[in-house]
C-alpha cells in the first residue's frame, strides 16, 4: 500500500497548491496501446515534478464501460484494466508521494454505471424489490404508464434527451445525465455507506484528497416533483440534506487528514459557501472565474466575489481556466466571444490561437498570483488549442444528446504531445491514439518547450517556481487605468493589461517575470501580465 507523502504533515498544504489535473486516458500511453494509463504517469512523474506542481487530481480511473468518460463508474475499488491495475495505482500514489506530490482521487457520488452490480441486481430483481430501492424507480405517467414520471431536464447542457428510461418490466429510471448512469437514491442509508466505505478504501491507499463530482445534484425530493411545478427548492438541485451528507464525510476525512474539492456549480454565493463550512468541504471549484470572458472589470469582478463568498466561510478560493470539460483556453480567449457557456458551444466557431496563445499566458501569471489555490488542466502548461475531432471519431455522449449540435468536450481531451519526433508525438509507441492528434500537435511537444525559454511550458515551470513570492495575505488591488489589473501581495505586485494600448508598470524595484516581452519603453504591451517586486 503506498505510504503518504512526508508534506502531509502541513495541514492546510491544498490552500494555496498547485493541482495538475491528471485525465489518464489522454495523459501518456505507457504500453502503445492507444489509450493512456498509470504506467505512462509513472513514467512522466519527474516531469511534473519538474513542473513544481503540488498535487495530482484523477480524473476517474475505475472500472467502467466508458460511456461517459470513465465518470459511468463500474466499480469503484477496481482500476479499469485500460489504465493499468489497484496495485499500479498504489505504486503510483507512493512514487508520487516520494517526489512531495500529493495524490487527489475523483468521486463520482450522484450515479455509478448501468453495470455496477447494483444496478445490475435492481433490474433482475424487478419492480417493488429492495435492490430497486437504491436507485429511483417509479411507475410512468399516463394511462399506461407511457409517459416519464416527471419533467426534470437533462444536466447535459443542449440535450434533448429525457432523463427517465423505461424498461420492459414498466418501471421508469431515473438518470440525469445518460441511460448508462443511474442515479442513485441518498436517502437509502446503504448508499451513503457505501461511499463512505469507498472513501476509507482510498485514503488507506495514501491519497491526500477527494474531487466529489456533480456534488450539488445528489439529493432529491423524494416526491419526485415536476420541476415546472416546484421550483423552489428545487426539486434536484443544491438541497438542504446535502449538507449532512457532507459533514459525514468531512468526519471521515478527518481521519486521515484527508481534503475534499468539489464540483459546485451554484449562482446563489451565500448558497454555495455554505459548502464550504468548517465542518463541510475544504474548498470548491470556482466556475465564475473559468468561464469569465477576457475583461478586465469581469475578471476584477470575479475575483471579488470569489473572494468574498469564500471569506465568510475562512475557505481558500480556487482558480482554474478550463478542464476537461470546457474549450481549451488558448482558443477560447482567441474567439469574438472569450467567456465559457455549455449552451453556445458550436462546431465552426473560429479563433485567433496567437490572440488566444498571448492572452492564456497573461491568464497563466493572473491566476497563480491570486491567493488560494490553482488547478491546471494537462496539456494547458504547453498551450495546446481545442481541437477538431472529425465527426466520426467523436467520443462524447454530449454531441449524441444534443442532437449532433454541440461538438461535445473531446476537443480538449485529445492526448498529449510529448516529443516532436516520435510517432504519435510521444504519447505511444505502437497503436494509434483513442482520440486523433491534430497535424500540428508535434510543434507542441514536450521535449521543444523545454528547450525553448519562452514557451508556454517554460512560462509555467517558471512562474510555479516563483508564486511564494506573494506570500499567503490578502488582495489589494492597485490604482490602474481603465482596462488593467494590478494588485499587490505581501511585497510583489501582479499587473495585467487587457486595454488596448500599453500600459506603464506601477513603481517596483524589479521586474519578476512577464508573460511577453514589454515595449521598447518599458510599458506592458496589450495581453501582457507582469510580476514585479515592490
């Protein structure tokens, strides 16, 4: 079993980290297979310790069918044999320990697979049975039960797809996302020991932390109601009883020291610090900031009202600019339109990815001076653009349930580039990749980046090395003319020009680093971020 990392004896090491996003299947391809898996993490953890980063997030890595990203969980102690074995992932979470990187599992708790063995039993068992009773089950409506139960929407954005399946027994099921995942039922006490049984199981194995996917979704209203006809509360969405939920858990983190980040995405502020009460959640994503367009008073905006959502509450905020479910930030700050919405995703949408490529790495310098914590979605370190997957190898449940509208979130999901000259750009040795590479996807590559000081790897590398240098205090932001961002953190300064034209540096005494070079007069060009030491 692996042994935790000797850091952990720093409590509150995940409020200010660095956490590196880990989507395995697109990773590295450790036995040329075409897919991802432990053995090519294994393989490439000197370089993210290279990077400097804090921390590993896995995105799921269990057994599943692969219906939905491996977010269709089969079983939650077994690694999907695609990835590698238990044992592996135990090697792995050691051997990153030893390099003082941290190891953060994902938990998928609204729904498991059509194949998890639960379920499995509930369909043979039939209407009325007990096995039945740990997901939601209910008759049809109509005089012959042909309608669904209820009128709950589907949570993939653009889907058209209802939510309830009937199966030939007449009895519905309920699944907020696809027919392959069932929700399960929180208020059966065997499923919340379940979970809690599954979280022991992992922090035994030396993980640091827990990513808790959908976490708002997870209770219902027991009636079942029309959401038309019950609103508020809502019917399904960010209910009161979830918070005794995660109070039991947070006592089960406790423990083992364990943190938990969760995926809550909520407009109501009071509503979502509530998650994150002592005794509840360690900190949670913060979606306002990812999907902000390139503006200088939304971001502002932004940024204040994370940070004072979370002050209430003494949590840290959290900053990321895409992951593995949003456009790639190169492209999307390249586009006419630079904030993130699942409803507007369309095919065609063009971009400017030297635009984009200019203002990613101002972002870069931004996010990772603010105070809390950063995560980074692979690939993000080297700039890779959203990609074009041609309609016949897209992948994505998403696209299906829209109707083949959106182009659905493999475009940033294909797999990395890790040297220019192999084949495959380096990502396998044998089979071709699950996802095609772009033509261009050599010109990315991990190994000229590293020979390139200015490349968006060696940005990176560099400004994680340098980030303690704004220390743990607060924000304050800094007269600045219209159009850019300054602040200041304990004795270095972050200023990012989003207006159209230069813009000079406040006073300092030296400059730290930048995200492009300044203007023959020392002023920070359009799209340019610098940190200076006061």
């Amino acid at each position: 079993m692996g042994q935790p990392t000797p850091a952990r004896k720093d409590p509150d090491w995940w409020r200010d980290a660095v956490i590196y996003q880990v989507y395995v299947r697109s990773f590295a391809d450790g036995d040329g297979d075409g897919t991802g898996d432990l053995a090519g993490v294994r393989a490439r953890l000197p370089y993210l310790a290279e990077l400097g980063v804090d921390a590993l997030w896995f995105t799921p890595w269990y057994l599943s069918p692969l219906k939905d990203g491996g977010y269709d969980v089969a079983d939650y102690r077994t690694i999907d044999p695609a990835f590698g074995t238990l044992a592996e992932a135990e090697k792995l979470i050691a051997e990153a320990a030893g390099l003082g990187i941290r190891t953060i599992v994902d938990i998928v708790p609204n729904h498991v697979s059509d194949q998890h063995p639960w379920f499995r039993a509930a369909l043979a068992a039939g209407p009325g049975s007990p096995e039945r009773e740990l997901f939601h089950f209910r008759p049809g409506r109509g005089p012959h039960g042909e309608l669904p139960p209820n009128d709950w929407p589907s949570q993939f954005a653009g889907s058209t797809e209802p939510v309830w399946t009937r199966l030939p027994d007449g009895d519905w099921y309920l699944h907020l996302f696809t027919p392959e995942q069932p929700d399960l039922n929180w208020a059966h006490p065997a499923v919340r020991q379940e979970h809690e049984d599954v979280l022991r199981f992992w922090f035994e194995r030396g993980v640091a932390g827990v990513r808790i996917d959908s976490a708002a979704l997870l209770a219902k209203d027991p009636d079942l109601p029309d959401l038309a006809a019950h609103p508020d509360p809502h019917p399904f969405l960010d209910r009161d009883e979830l918070h005794d939920i995660y109070r039991s858990w947070r006592r089960v983190a406790d423990e083992y020291d364990g943190v938990f980040v969760g995926e809550v995405w909520l407009p109501d502020p009071e509503r979502f610090a509530r998650y994150l009460r002592p005794d509840e959640l360690h900190t949670a994503f913060n979606f306002s900031f990812l999907t902000c367009p390139w503006d200088a008073g939304r971001l502002r905006a932004a940024i204040d009202t994370t940070l004072a959502e979370h002050a209430p509450v003494g949590a840290p905020a959290t900053w990321v600019l895409c992951n593995h479910d949003v456009t790639r930030t190169v492209t999307r700050y390249g586009r006419a339109d630079t904030a993130f919405d699942f409803a507007t995703k369309a095919f065609g949408t063009p971009a400017d990815l030297a635009l984009g490529t200019r203002r990613a790495r101002a972002a870069a310098l931004l996010s990772l001076a603010l105070p809390g914590a950063v995560y980074l979605y692979q690939g993000e370190e080297l700039g890779l653009p959203e990609a074009d997957i041609p309609l016949e190898s897209i992948q994505d449940p998403m696209h299906f349930r829209s109707g083949g509208t959106d182009p659905g979130r493999d475009g940033c999901r294909v797999p990395l580039p890790w040297a220019a000259g192999l084949p495959y750009a380096g990502f396998g040795s044998r089979e071709e990749p699950w996802l095609p590479q772009p033509a261009d996807w050599p010109s990315y590559a991990v190994d000229r980046q590293r020979r390139d000081p200015h490349s968006m790897l060696s940005l990176y590398r560099t400004a994680i090395a340098l980030r303690r240098v704004f220390g743990a205090g607060p924000l304050t932001w800094l007269p600045a003319p219209d159009g850019v961002l300054a602040f200041a953190r304990a004795d270095a300064l972050c200023v990012v020009n989003l207006s159209a034209t230069p813009a000079p540096l406040p006073a300092h005494s030296r400059l730290l680093l930048a995200s492009g070079p300044l203007d023959p007069t020392g002023r920070l060009p359009q799209d340019t971020a610098a940190w200076l030491r006061a």
